[in-house]
C-alpha cells in the first residue's frame, strides 16, 4: 500500500526529495464509542438473507476490520482499499497483515484499523470479518469484538450465527463480473454498504487503486465495486450495520518501515545498496530500485547475503553512503563482513529487519529475537551501534542519523526493525526534510591532503577519528585489510600496537555516546510504573498507557532508541524514578532487560520481565494485563 509520490527536490546537500501525500489471546470488549450488545446491533439471520438491524447511535471512533482466506483470495486488497477510503475520510490508519511464506494457499489474513486519533499497533479486537472460508471464522471469531459481525462468503462457509451475514461473493464475481477473483472488491462494495460509506468516496477508491491497468480491468473492479452494493441490497439490508465516524487527520501518509527507511537513505545521500531478497527486508530494496537511481544511486541485487556485505563494504570503501538490508539467516550470513568492517574501520548501515528464528523459523512471523546476536555478533570485539526505531517517521529519522553515524564514526552501525515495523503500514505527516543534515565526518578532500606532509588512514589520534581518503585521491594511498593494521594500513602483530589500536576502535562506544540518539520519554512524568520497550512495542505500549492511566494507573515509558551501548547514563534516571520498570520485548529470554541487568546490576531489582514469542506482536491488553498482575 503506497499513499506517497516522491519527486526530485532541492537541499542544500545537493540531495532531496518531496514526498507529499496522496489526496484522493482472546479478544476483549471494546471499548470505542457506539459499542452495542451483539443482540442490539443485529438479531439472528438465516443463511440466505440478511435482516434489518438496529443501526447503533454513534458512528464509531474506532474500528478494525479483518479479512481472512486462503493465499490469493486478494485479503490485501481489501485491506488496501479500506486503508484508502478510512484515509480519503480523514481518519488515521494502521494496517498489519499475517501470511504464510507461500505464494498461495494456506491461511492468511489482514486487518485494517482506522481511528479518529493516531493509532501505532492493531486493535485488541476485531469489529468487521470477512470470511472466505471456514479457517477465517474459525481464527477471526477469536477475535471479533462483541457487536461485531461476520461478512461470510455463502457456499464456502457453512458455520452459521445470529452475527453472521452469509452473501454470494465468489459466485456473484464468477457468474458477474467474469472471474471468481473479483470476489475481494464484491466484497469492498458490500462492506462500503454495510458500513454506511459514502458511495462515491468509496467508488473513487477503487477508480484510483485500478486506474493504473486501465481499459477491462479497471471496469470489471467497478462493476464488481457495483454489484457488491447491489447483492447487500437484494439481501435486505436497509440500513447501515454501524457507521464510521469523520476524522480531521491532514495532509498524512500511509506509509510501512521498510518504505520509509528507503527514503530515509535517500534524503541521507545514500547512493548505493546491495542485498538479497529475503522477508520481510526485500521490500527496502524494491523501493530503493525505484528511488535510488533518480539521484544516480545503485542498487545491486547481489547472488547472496555475502556477497551483499562485501559489494556494501567496498562501495564505502570507495567512498559513497552505503547501507545493506537483510534478516536473521542472511544477518548469519553477513557476519564475518561485519568483523571486516569494524576492524577496517568502513562506515556502513545494515538493517536488520527481524523475524522468529532460528533458522528459517517463522519467516513471515514476528519477532525481536536477534538483539544479543547484533550486540556480539563476529568473533573477535569492535565498536558498533545499534538503534531502535518505533515507528514510521522514527525509521526515517534513525536511518538518516544512522548514515551520518556510520561516516562520522566509521563503524558499522544497525538498524533493528521487526516483521510488522517492517511490513505493516500507519499514517504519519509527511516527512520535514528541512531537519536532514548531512554529516561526511572526516572525509579528507583533496585541498587537505595536499596540505599534509604525510597521509596515515589509521592514525592515532585523541577522539579515535583518522582521517578518511578514497581511492584516486592524490596522497591519499593507503591499505586496507581485515588483519590488523597500524597507522599505515599495514598489516601488524606488534603487541603495543595492538592495544593502542584496540583501545582507539573500542573506545569511540563511550565517546559516542553524545552523539547517540536519546530516547523517547512518554506519559507521566510523576509515575511510580514504568515501561521500557523499543521498535514495534511501541505502539501496544502507548496505547496501553492510555488505558492504564483510565484505570487509575499513570506510568512513564522509556522508548530506548539506542541499545547498543546501553543508554546507562538515561536509564539510570529513568529507573530511579520509577518503583517498578516492565520491558517489553518479542523474545523468550527478553534480550534487552539482560543488557540493562548486565549493565546496571544494582537497579535490576526494578525490572520486570514482559516476552511475547508466539510469533504475534503485543497488542494493548498483554501489557495492561501484565502490569495489573492479571491472567
């Protein structure tokens, strides 16, 4: 789903871009307005027709709405065409999306929330299924909301419910509109019915989403639009179900992680990327292709994760902003170039776009599992920072600040996003370009070479920085080896150089700290609870606040954006602060709480412990739960 349009800008760095937005567990009670008693909103139906129900008072302010079917029944589509139309109606939107690493079959579906306010994470509770078969009842009823109802695909599902609206989707699309495929924009159209949507907002839709193919297509995805209408009408609906309230959200775009750490690249003077494709981190490399080579970029798909390190290394080496993207099998792949970089001192950005390991694992699952391997990854000790992004314009910040990080330092620095970081999409302002500064750190020019009697690549000076030359440079020759070296690059086993040489690599992880991103601090200031968490977490836990706080329980959050070193000096405060921290990860060991606890022993009588590893993200009631102690 891509609700942006990027264009060639302006900066004074020489690089740009506008990007303006396109116009045009168990589940708990819900608690968003015009909530009704399952029996109020609708009462019981046959199979073959839908009743008149009670139409709720209030539109609602908050909705959710899931799509479930096989691989390929086009529950992305649906969902897209949801995101579009809640977007159009000025309402924020968060999108998330579970699919089976398959290209069809197997269960999947997708959920699309919309709210009056900004939302980071799924809802507790679904209000609309649509279900193409039985496997979607049998997951989505888990989740449906009470007043909630079922939009079933009669013919392929049988189960039955005073909630359960039965319409003849795949075979309206197969015997109407041509092929059983256009079942998924039926659907739309009686959703945009069942939902009181405004016809034309929602036919603009589709116009829009279709517009590109043109000519049959785009008219068999109205007349499909059309008929989904029609067949709610037939079946006796006379009225909405519930309506969606009007939001006053401006000027936003939707937008995922991964896209928006493409961007953040670009707009950061990044011009060359090597990766293989690998879920959830290829779609960082599909929109580079796109973006990349409008400001002369290169992106390389490389034969292997490898192979994509080594081509990043020595595109840097040469002396362009590098970045590479992967997952956890591919970040094994990568380490030994990880080491090469750190000891060789190359400024690189490597995203780790994480899922549940190990091994191939749960490749479309969600998890936060690679912390510890990032941290120690390669054998061997160097310097490397490691930051945390929570949500979408936090990506393109942290890559922007990563890529100067990397040059400025000269190390490697990571990006850890996760599957529904990566993959799932939210509304955000469009991104403020005036704040993207680019830092070169110490790439010498050719004026300054000229000036220096002697050129060293390593040399040892007082913040551990040496100057920076690039191959063609005059003066500037120098060797570079992945054994250790001394001031001239070459190759040494000399003890006192060996720890002078260590001592100036390692110790740029304290000298850095400044310059280091700070985390977020969210809620009350005064609160005795607190809450640390990073990446995804950080919309379950905003949330969760919010309902903490209705029920007389105010706390305070620290979203950690470094974790790598430890931001001790930050949480030290923030623990003295509080009686009590919750660290919330998607892990089984909880990964970060261990570096806090090996950090600062005596404020680990603090920490709570809060994992989730089923693959699932954390959704708002895990952490209240947890917190009130709660089953």
């Amino acid at each position: 789903m891509e609700f942006f349009e990027i264009e060639k800008g302006k900066l004074n760095t020489g690089v740009g871009l506008t990007i303006a937005p396109r116009t045009g567990h168990q589940a708990r009670p819900r608690q968003a307005m015009g909530s009704t008693p399952a029996e109020q909103v609708h009462p019981p139906l046959s199979t073959e027709r839908v009743g008149p129900p009670v139409r709720p008072r209030e539109p609602l302010n908050d909705i959710s709405l899931m799509i479930g079917g096989q691989g390929g029944d086009g529950t992305l589509t649906i969902s897209d065409l949801l995101g579009r139309y809640f977007h159009a109606r000025g309402l924020y939107i968060y999108t998330a999306r579970a699919v089976l690493s398959r290209i069809r079959g197997g269960h999947a579906d997708a959920s699309t929330r919309a709210h009056v306010d900004p939302v980071w994470s799924q809802k507790a509770s679904q209000d609309v299924l649509v279900a193409f078969d039985e496997d979607a009842v049998k997951v989505g009823l888990k989740e449906l909301a009470p007043g909630g109802f079922v939009l079933a695909d009669q013919g392929s599902v049988k189960s039955e419910g005073p909630n359960i609206y039965h319409l003849p989707l795949s075979i309206t699309a197969a015997s109407k509109a041509g092929n059983g495929l256009y079942k998924n924009v039926v659907s739309f159209g009686s959703l945009s019915v069942m939902l009181g949507f405004d016809p034309v907002v929602a036919r603009g839709v589709v116009e829009k989403r279709f517009g590109r193919r043109g000519g049959e297509a785009l008219e068999a995805n109205l007349k499909a639009f059309d008929l989904g209408r029609e067949i709610v009408r037939e079946a006796g609906l006379k009225t909405p179900i519930f309506t969606v309230a009007q939001g006053n959200a401006k000027d936003q775009i939707l937008i995922s992680g991964n896209q928006a750490c493409a961007l953040g690249f670009v707009v950061a003077g990044g011009r060359f990327f090597a990766g293989y494709p690998i879920t959830p981190a290829t779609p960082i490399m599909e929109n580079l292709e796109k973006f990349l080579p409008q400001f002369d970029g290169i992106v390389r798909q490389a034969e292997d994760e490898l192979a994509a390190i080594n081509m990043a290394i020595g595109a840097a080496y040469a002396g362009a902003r590098t970045m590479t993207a992967t997952s956890g099998p591919g970040l094994s792949l990568m380490t030994e170039g990880m080491g090469h970089a750190g000891t060789a001192e190359v400024p690189l950005v490597i995203v780790d776009c994480q899922r549940a390991g190990p091994s191939t694992g749960e490749p479309t699952r969600h998890e936060q599992s690679d912390l510890l391997f990032v941290v120690f990854a390669s054998h061997g000790e160097f310097p490397r920072f490691v930051l945390s992004p929570g949500y979408a314009s936090d990506v393109f910040d942290l890559t922007v600040e990563a890529t100067n990080l990397a040059e400025k330092w000269q190390l490697p620095v990571f990006i850890m996003l996760d599957n529904d970081e990566s993959e799932n999409t939210q509304s955000t302002a469009p991104f403020d370009l005036s704040k993207v500064r680019v830092d070169r750190g110490r790439l010498t020019s050719n004026e300054e070479l000229a000036k220096m009697e002697v050129y060293k690549r390593y040399e040892f000076t007082q913040d551990g920085i040496s100057r920076r030359s690039v191959p063609g440079m005059k003066g500037g020759v120098s060797q570079t080896t992945g054994n250790e070296h001394d001031e001239w690059g070459h190759v040494s086993v000399n003890p006192e150089n060996r720890r002078k040489m260590m001592a100036k690599r390692m110790n740029r992880l304290e000298l850095a700290k400044k310059d280091l991103p700070a985390p977020h601090l969210w809620g009350d200031e005064k609160a005795r609870v607190g809450l640390i968490g990073y990446g995804s977490t950080y919309g379950p836990i905003r949330e969760a606040q919010r309902v903490l706080k209705e029920k007389g329980v105010p706390t305070r959050f620290f979203q950690a954006r470094t974790l790598w070193p430890v931001p001790r000096e930050a949480l030290t405060t923030f623990l003295e602060s509080v009686d009590v921290a919750y660290v919330v990860e998607n892990n089984y060991t909880g990964q970060f709480g261990r570096l806090i606890r090996q950090e600062l022993p005596e404020l680990a009588p603090k920490l709570r412990p809060v994992v989730k590893f089923d693959g699932l993200a954390f959704r708002a009631p895990d952490i209240v739960h947890a917190v009130r102690g709660e089953p």
